[in-house]
C-alpha cells in the first residue's frame, strides 16, 4: 500500500470513476464508496475520523492507496467534477 500523496509525476486520479474507495472507522466498519458521496468521507478523513482508501485499478494490477491529503482529494474532484 502507498500514500496517494506519493505518486510522483502520476497525480492519483481522485475524479477517476473506476476508483473504488474504502472508508475505515477507528472502530473497525469498512464501507464501500461512491465518488457520488465522497465529500463528507474526505472532510471525516481529514479531521482523522477516518482512514479513506482508494484502489487505483491498472491494466495488469491494481494498487491500494491510503488517501493522506483529503483537502486535495476535494479540491481535484470539485475541479474535475463540478
């Protein structure tokens, strides 16, 4: 698993539809969720409410990434998306 924060010259593609994200609770429930709904999960990832993962679907593999900057998440949707 790598931080999203930590993709080099390949931004993670936070607007991506075929990004599935998983939200954690610090009690243990996982939840799936859909860009849709993202908004309130990133500002609980960043009041660390919430561990918020992506899975950043490849052509051979598929990668886990832990979303470590959800101000930037918000920002690169709400710019890409409306």
């Amino acid at each position: 698993m790598r931080k999203a924060s930590k993709t080099g010259n390949m931004q993670f593609p936070y607007a991506d539809p075929t990004v599935c994200y998983i939200g954690v609770t610090p009690t243990g429930t996982v939840e799936q969720i859909k860009l849709a709904d993202i908004g309130p999960y990133l500002q609980q990832a960043d009041a660390g409410e919430l561990k918020l993962y992506g899975v950043w679907p490849g052509k051979n593999r598929s990668d886990l990434f832990e979303i470590d900057e959800p101000k930037v998440a918000y920002e690169v949707i709400r710019r890409e998306l409306g």
